[in-house]
C-alpha cells in the first residue's frame, strides 16, 4: 500500500503537487495552490448538481447505493421498519442511540404537548384559495411559524434547538392536516394526545361526526412503517436545501419550510403523486408497452423509477412492496397496483432500465399506498414531508455542531460577456 496522497501533475507547467487523501476524498480548497501565474485564482472542481462532491462529515444515514443499504445510525432500515415505532426511530436519529423506556417514554410525552398550532394559523389558512394545493400551505404555515416563536432564532441556544425540533416534529402533522381540511373543505380537527402519533394524524384527516376517532390498526401500522423509511436519507437535494438555508443561520422553520419547498419538485419527493398520475394515464396493463417506448425514445421519464444514489433496487421499495399486500388484505386490491406491478416486471426486463441500472425507488409504491389510505394525490407529498422533517432536523443540528460548517456559497466559472460599454436605447438596433 502506497502513501495515501494523491499526486497531480499540471501539465501547463510541469508542476506536480501532493495532496492528502482522507476517506477515499480530496479536499477542493487543495486544488487551489494550483496555478499557472501566482495571481491566479487557483484551480477550482467543477460539479453541477453535486454528483461527485461531499458537502458535510456525516453520523446520521448511511447508504451504499450499489448494493440498495440503508442504515440510520447503524441499524439497518429493514430491522428498525420491523420492529421500532416511529417516534422510537425519530429519537434514534436525532440523538444517534434508541431511547431506553423512560427516555422514550418522556420523549413521546413532549410530542404529543407541542401538536397544538396557534389559532392565527386557522384564519391564515383560510386565505388560501379553494384549491390550493397543500404542499404550498404547507410550505407557508411552516415559514409563518417562525413568526410565532421568535425564541427559535437562538440557534445555539441548546435549550431553544430541544424545543424548536419537538414543536417541528410535533406541528407538521397538524399543519399537514390542517391543509388538507381546508383543501377539503371540512372544519378543521385538533389533536387527540391519546393517539399516538400516526393515530392522531388520522384522526386529524379524517374524524368527521364522530366523539372518538379509532384507526384502523393495519392502516396505522403500514403509514408508521412509512415514515420510518422516509426519516432521513442523507444528503438529498431538500436535505442539502436545509442545510444551505441553516448554514446562513435562519431559523429552523424557515430552513424547514425551504427544504419542504425543494422537497416539493417532481424530482424529489413530488415524484409519488407524479406516479400516480402517471399510472392513472397509463390506465391499463395493455398500455404499458406502448407508454414504455415513450419512455425509452426519451418522450418522458418513468416516475418513480431510478435514483441518484441507489443503482440497485431501493431498499425501501422492498420494505414498502411487503407491506402492501398486508395493507391491501385489509382495504382491498387497488388496481394502480396492478398496472405498478406489471409496469415494474416489464421495465426490469428491458434493457433501457437495465443498461442505466433504473430500478424502482421508495415512491414507486409509496403513493399507492397512501391512495389506498384515502389520502388524495395532491397530498402524497405532504406525507413524505412529515416524517422527512425529523431528518431535516438532525441534519440541521449536526451542521450546526460542526466546526468546520460556514456559510454555504459555492463557486461558478463565468460564461458570460466580457465588460463591454453600456448603449443608449436610441442606439440599440
Ligand atoms: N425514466 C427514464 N429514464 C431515466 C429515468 C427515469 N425515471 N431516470 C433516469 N433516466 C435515464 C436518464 O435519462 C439518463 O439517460 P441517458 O444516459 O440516456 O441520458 C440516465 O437514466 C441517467 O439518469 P440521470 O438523469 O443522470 O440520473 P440522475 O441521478 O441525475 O437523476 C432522478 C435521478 C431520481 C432525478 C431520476 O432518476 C428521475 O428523474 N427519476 C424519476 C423521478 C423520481 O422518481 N424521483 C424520485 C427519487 S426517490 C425519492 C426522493 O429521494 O426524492
């Protein structure tokens, strides 16, 4: 084994410079010694979209896309989607170890104390249009919240960042909820501190005339294994919008709120209610060959198929494919799930998919899952933000802990015109 630095030879001078190789990476800011002429800028990497640049040191999540691995602090995704809850996994990926009885026991009690919104957020919501679609609510109220709790700007205050994440985590799912009443129309619920926290989402969706909203248990169980899949997944592109945001030292409801707005895009986690409409448009197995040669001449992308990271199937694919079928003995088979199935089997088959490693990522099936819930499609996405916000937020505190974090403020090489003399609009032809 040789020396663990990298040597590299500008062949521009003849110079060869050393840099230290650490965790299989060079630093970028070691390039910059490189350079023809001394008042040089200094050579730069190039990297749109981040492809091949890490931006942080990270204990949270780790994945190792190749062979579809997830893991959140150490516990692989498919042993804590078995047997933890989703606050018991929400505590592990904050505080890097599962809570013991106790600390769970106190953390689920500080939870269900902050579900609560402040009135103001109702009249807010009601100047929304009638059909606002909820993802931009949502987006909203989470910004307004910082206007309600300007104590959250204390950001290295440890005692204010405890409370700023447990009334995030404990006010997403009332907002969520709440956006969805109004988009329905119906009056909005308030939290049951009785149920627990996937429970008491329901109830807030869904309780109508009755006293006491009781959940189906199975529905309960499938929507908590979902958003344990969806905690964290580290540096993707809302995560790294968090992260940008709070490096500036923002507020976390504003960071929050612009990572649930990046989070927003089809790409990202927009990709679960485009699935649905993609599948609603293919609307029979017959059809799925004739729209697979439109994905394969480049006329459209398969929504929910391939991944930045995993060139292997997503390992929460797999989790969330098994508990369909528990699902769907209780609600009945939904016939997206037909076309997704087929779809799937056909395009594993193919060599469009196969040659690019397409495989099906976690909203492939997510959505039918939440259409199986009775949640709309406009609201799949507001789904994926509730649980989401817990990795936003450990991924905030870690930057916000890390001595080497500044402002983010990446670099571009100029394209454009050289200087040039402004012109009279008389003169311009
Ligand atoms: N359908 C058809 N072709 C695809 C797809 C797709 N879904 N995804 C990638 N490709 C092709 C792409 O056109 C390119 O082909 P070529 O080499 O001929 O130009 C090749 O595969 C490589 O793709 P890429 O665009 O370089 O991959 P990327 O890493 O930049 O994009 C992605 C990753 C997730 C944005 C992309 O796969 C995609 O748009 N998928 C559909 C949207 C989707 O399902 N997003 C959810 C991601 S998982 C949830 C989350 O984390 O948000």
């Amino acid at each position: 084994m040789g020396k663990n630095t990298l040597s590299i030879t500008d062949n521009r001078t003849d110079k060869t410079y050393e840099v230290p190789i650490t965790d299989d990476t060079i630093r970028a800011m070691d390039l910059r010694q490189i350079r023809v002429h001394d008042d040089d800028f200094g050579m730069m990497s190039y990297d749109p979209a981040y492809k091949n640049t890490a931006s942080t040191r990270s204990k949270i999540t780790f994945i190792d896309g190749a062979k579809g691995i997830l893991r959140y602090r150490g516990y692989p995704i498919e042993q804590l989607a078995a047997n933890a809850s989703y606050l018991e996994v929400a505590y592990l990926v904050i505080y890097g170890e599962l809570p013991t009885a106790d600390q769970l026991a106190k953390w689920e009690h500080d939870i269900k104390h902050h579900t609560l919104v402040h009135e103001n957020i109702r009249p807010f919501l009601d100047g929304f249009r009638y059909d606002a679609h909820p993802m931009g609510m949502l987006v909203s109220t989470v910004a307004a919240l910082s206007t309600f709790y300007p104590d959250a700007k204390n950001i290295f205050d440890p005692e204010s960042v405890e409370l700023q994440t447990r009334r995030l985590i404990a006010k997403m799912p009332t907002l969520a909820a709440f956006a969805y009443r109004r988009e329905q129309g119906f009056r909005y619920n308030y939290p049951d501190n009785d149920l627990c926290y996937t429970g008491n989402f329901l109830n807030m969706m869904f309780k109508m005339t009755e006293l006491k909203y009781e959940s189906n248990l199975a529905i309960a169980k499938a929507l908590e294994v979902l958003w344990i899949l969806h905690i964290d997944h580290e540096q993707n592109c809302s995560t790294s919008t968090m992260r940008m945001v709070g490096s500036s030292h923002a507020d976390p409801y504003l960071a929050t709120a612009a990572a649930a707005a990046a989070l927003a895009g089809p790409l990202h986690g927009g990709a679960n209610e485009a699935v649905l409409r993609m599948l609603a448009e293919i609307g029979d197995v017959s059809n799925i060959p004739e729209y697979l040669d439109s994905v394969k001449r480049g006329e459209r992308k398969l929504m929910g198929f391939g991944h930045r990271v995993y060139k292997n199937y997503d390992p929460r694919a797999r989790i969330i494919k098994e508990y369909a079928d528990d699902l769907f003995a209780v609600t009945g088979s939904n016939p997206m799930l037909d076309i997704a199935l087929e779809l799937e089997k056909i395009a594993l088959n193919e060599d469009y998919f196969a040659k690019r490693k397409l495989y099906p990522n976690v909203d492939f099936y997510s959505g039918i899952i939440y259409q199986a819930l009775n949640i709309p499609t406009s609201m799949f996405t507001v789904m994926f933000a509730i649980p989401r916000t817990v990795g936003w937020l450990t991924q905030w505190r870690e930057l916000l802990q890390d001595p080497e974090q500044k402002i983010a403020r990446p670099r571009q090489i100029y394209d454009g015109e050289g200087e040039r003399d402004y012109v009279p609009i008389e003169a311009r032809g």
